[in-house]
C-alpha cells in the first residue's frame, strides 16, 4: 500500500476519522463508522493513563541496511515486529531480516507477523529457524497470523508444543474479519489476540473482547488499521482502557506493547506526526492542519464516492 484514503470530520467530542479499506462493503464499513460516531458523539471519559507502550515495526525490506534507519524512528521501542512471509521472498530472506534487528538493537522482544502467509508446515519451519542460536536465531514474543485458518493455528501450537517450543500464537485477521471473534480463542487457537478498534466497531467493543479473551488466558495486543494521527486515537483509548488479562497462574498481566506507531513509516499525515517518547505514545487527540488538510486533499469524485459510501454505512448502522 503507497496510499491511504480517510475521511476526517470535526465532531463535538474532537476530529474523529472513519477509514474502511475501500474493498470493504457497507457492512464492515459500517463497524468502522459506529466506532467514529462513538468517539466523535459518545462523551468518553478521560481515559485512565496518559501514554502506551507501543512497538516498532520492520516492514519486509530486503536492503538489511535500512534496518537501523527503520528503528532509529521508533526511541525507546523495547519490542519490534517484523513483517515475514513476504509473497515472492523466502524463509532464508526472513531469517535475515529478523537477525538484522537482533543485531541493530540487541534485547528487543521480537515479534513476526506473516498475515496468513505460511501453510502449517512453512510455520513449523519459520519457527524453528527464527529461534534457532545458530542462524542468529532466539526468543520471539509471538508469531502473528502465520497461517490463515482457526484449524491450521490450533495444529501450528499443538505442533510446536509436542517439541517443547515456547513461541506463543497471535490471531489477527481471524478476529478482525470474523463474524465471531472469539471463535479462533473458544477453539483454543491463540495465546494472542490482537484487536483493531474501528475494524471491531469501537473502543468498548474491544474492551469486551479483551475481558472475554482474558477468561480464557489469552493476552491482548491493540493495533493499528494503518489510521492517521487523528485515527490512531481510537485505538490509542482502547489501549489506555484495557483490563488486564490473568495468565496461567492466575497473575493478571497489563496488556502488551500496542502496534500503533506505524504513523513512524508514512510519508504524509494529516497533522504533527505523533512523537514517540521513550517508547510510549501520549494518549491525545490531533487536530489536523489546514494547510496539510489541503495539500492531502482528495479530488471531488472521490469525496463523492466516499459521501455515497457515508450514506450506505450509514443506512447499515441505523438498520443494526
């Protein structure tokens, strides 16, 4: 992706931004709407924290010099996640890749998401390789999304805990885009669950699902929908309203890092990039600029697309 289209509205609660990808219909554009409705017009309390942690990202660049460069944008990140599965690159390509940021900041938590790249086998694979000392391999935090089905994530985990491998499972498009979000949890696929608040219908929408998942042990990581600075908020509150979760023995643990500085890789934003500071993101609206606002702004068929859109989400929400 080289460009992201929003649309921004000044509401009485502060901008608010409602962005679906613009293959999605008006049903799951209409979960993305009822999210900037509910922080435009719904009155939220002042969130409990003023920051979050949040965690660098390394998109799947293959020139491994760029790599310092990348993590150099994100100060005081001690987590990272690395974009692997690549289509047209290799494991070998990966393996690299992962070892590059081992290298360029030593003692990060490493974490690798494959967006439902990798069949079982290709997953098994990737684990071992990734963790493996002799290959510039360690420990990784998880594995996110690395094949594409609730079945192929439960085999992945049963197969990797048979060896004694302790690499834990993130779903993500399983609960993002899934009718039931919890099924990939019930079915015992995850150890993870990472949650987008305007793709799941807002931020109290994701604080049901992080106090549901947390019954079953699973922890939560917030994340991005690649938002502006102005639509990072929402998923900024999320983070900043999550109960903890209770693990294992029974020891309630905060949420993790949250994916939500990608605003570090864009070109463009719609106001002052939000400033990472000392690997936390301040939780606060933006307002963005006019004269950003102008130079960004779309030509006048395709605000009329997105009004036409508008209406039918619209339509959709009212009739849910």
């Amino acid at each position: 992706m080289t460009e992201r289209e929003i649309m921004l509205v000044d509401a009485p609660d502060g901008w608010v931004e409602w962005s679906p990808f613009l293959e999605y219909g008006p049903v799951e554009a209409s979960r993305w709407l009822r999210s900037a409705v509910l922080l435009g017009w719904g009155g939220l309390p002042t969130p409990p924290v003023t920051s979050v942690a949040v965690n660098a990202t390394v998109p799947a660049v293959t020139d491994l010099s760029l790599v310092p460069m990348l993590l150099d944008r994100y100060p005081g990140c001690t987590t990272v996640k690395v974009k692997v599965a690549e289509r047209g690159q290799t494991l070998a390509e990966d393996v690299a890749r992962v070892r590059a940021v081992r290298e360029a900041a030593p003692g990060i938590a490493v974490r690798v998401d494959a967006n439902a790249g990798w069949s079982v086998d290709e997953a098994f694979a990737a684990a071992v390789a990734l963790t493996d000392p002799a290959q510039g391999g360690g420990p990784l935090d998880y594995m996110e999304q690395p094949c594409a089905t609730v079945a192929e994530l439960a085999e992945l985990r049963r197969r990797m805990g048979s060896r004694g491998m302790m690499v834990r499972v993130a779903a993500d498009e399983l609960i993002r885009k899934a009718s039931d979000p919890m099924a990939v949890v019930q079915a015992g696929a995850c150890d993870v669950a990472v949650v987008k608040a305007a793709p799941l219908g807002g931020v109290d929408h994701v604080r049901a699902i992080a106090s549901s998942v947390g019954q079953y042990g699973v922890a939560v990581t917030v994340s991005s929908a690649l938002e502006s600075a102005v639509g990072m908020y929402a998923g900024l509150y999320a983070a900043a309203t999550l109960p903890g979760y209770t693990d294992d023995e029974d020891l309630v643990v905060e949420p993790q890092a949250a994916g939500l500085a990608t605003g570090a890789l864009y070109a463009e934003e719609v106001c002052a990039p939000r400033e990472i500071v000392a690997g936390r993101l301040a939780v606060e609206r933006c307002v963005p600029e006019d004269a950003r606002l102008e130079a960004l702004a779309s030509a006048p068929d395709r605000r009329d697309w997105w009004f036409d859109r508008l209406a039918a989400s619209y339509a959709e929400l009212a009739g849910a």
